[in-house]
C-alpha cells in the first residue's frame, strides 16, 4: 500500500501548528468531534475525525468526499484544523482495516509514548522519513499506511503540544 504524496491536495497552506486547547465542539450534524482535547471515546458516542481515521463518510477510503465533509464542518466552526490534518493523513488510504482498532498515544504523533506530542516526536518522525527499517516505520508510522513521510507529519504537528491520555 504505497501512498503518493503527490495526490495529496494542495492545502498545505491549512497544515500547521495548532496550539493546545481543551475546546471540544460538536457539528451540526453531532456526526463526528472536533479533537483537540483528546478523548477516544464519549457517552454520546460520537466519533473523533481521528477515531475514524479520516474516513468521514465510512466507505473505507479517505477521499474529496471526507474532505469535503471536514472542511464544511471547520467553516461552520465544528471541526478544527487538526481535523483537517487527520483527513489529509490518511488521504488515498484504505482505512477499512482499521475500522475498530483501538487508538494510541502513537496515532496522535506520541512516538516516543511520553504522553506529550512534541518536538522530540517531531524530530523522530523527520529522522525516519523515508525509512525502509521496520523498526523505525513501527516507531514512527502515524497513520499505520506502511511508510513514513509528511502525512504522518501532518497528523503529529495537528496534535503538536498536546498531551494525549488514551
Ligand atoms: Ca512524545
Ligand atoms: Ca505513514
């Protein structure tokens, strides 16, 4: 399962650091939660834009359709820019098989498992990009796809200052 960077949609310029807030804001819809505060699961059963792997809509790809869905609910205030992160993550991705798998702080960009997203997180995800050693694509692989490169730094610098309990 190789991802191509350069599929990814031109939105870098939406790609960036998003500081630590504990705001939790559900959409209109209440189909899916803004996740700075992070929190796998809630009463009302709502999912994260994370929990489903940016896979909005549940067809098992994260397509223009999840980003349509994403962007519409962060106009309307819903979701967050790390929202959009998480989507353009797994962007081109066959998530289906992660469909129920259980998060970890690692999802989230923790990849020393500190607890804490930061620089130190930040500087193993660059030095491991590109890497063919299995170990370091286990360590520092945040959407799970096989390789590592600036979609799994997206999802870790949407999620960067964060402390993360799962
Ligand atoms: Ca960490
Ligand atoms: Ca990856």
């Amino acid at each position: 399962m190789i991802h191509s960077v350069s599929s990814m949609p031109s939105l870098t310029a939406m790609v960036r650091i998003t500081p630590q807030t504990n705001a939790t804001t559900n959409t209109a819809a209440g189909q899916f939660r803004a996740v700075r505060n992070p929190q796998p699961v809630d009463g009302a059963g709502h999912q994260s834009v994370l929990e489903r792997r940016g896979d909005l809509n549940g067809d098992g790809r994260v397509d223009q359709v999840d980003l349509g869905l994403v962007l519409a609910s962060r106009n309307s205030g819903a979701a967050s820019d790390t929202d959009v992160n998480v989507v353009l993550g797994y962007w081109g991705q066959d998530v289906s098989g992660l469909k129920g798998v259980p998060l970890n702080s690692r999802d989230y960009g923790d990849l020393n498992g500190d607890g804490i997203v930061n620089q130190t997180d930040l500087g193993l995800l660059t030095a491991n990009v590109g890497s063919l050693d299995r170990r370091a694509i286990a360590m520092a692989d945040v959407n799970r796809d096989g390789i590592v490169d600036d979609s799994d730094a997206k999802i870790l610098t949407g999620f960067f200052g964060l402390r993360i309990r799962v």
